[in-house]
C-alpha cells in the first residue's frame, strides 16, 4: 500500500458517496471499481471492507469475475 494503511481508513467517509454512485449502475468488483473510479486497488479494498460491514454494500451471489466477488449497493442506505 502506498499510503499509510490510517489515511486510507480515515478516507472512507469520504469516498463511501464516490463508491455508492459507481454501484449505482449494477454490482462492480473490487479491480473494477478501481479502474473505473481512477482509484488505487489496494486503497478501494480497505473502503469496500469498511462499507461492507457497516452494511452500506454486500455481496452479490453469483455475479463474481476472475474470482473477485461483485459488490452492489445496499437499497435504503
């Protein structure tokens, strides 16, 4: 990881609306998330892990690529 592991974890808050609007479309994975958004990969696995146990995305059963679980928004958060 290029950044200190805390300024990524501090940065969550602050991309979890980034994030939310690129699920906004269908389930993404993690590499694809990445690519689309401009963003480290390392960087977006620790903000997707945060914003999955908060409950704010979840995995989505059978929609995974390249052995990457997809990821989609949760609906009402």
């Amino acid at each position: 990881m290029s950044r200190d592991v805390r300024e990524v974890v501090r940065d969550e808050p602050l991309m979890r609306s980034r994030l939310l609007a690129l699920l906004h479309d269908g389930p993404l994975t993690v590499p694809e998330l990445a690519k689309v958004g401009g963003f480290p990969e390392d960087e977006v696995m620790v903000w997707m892990m945060g914003l999955r146990k908060y409950g704010y995305v979840a995995e989505v059963p059978g929609a995974n690529s390249d052995g990457y679980f997809a990821y989609g928004a949760v609906e009402g958060r």
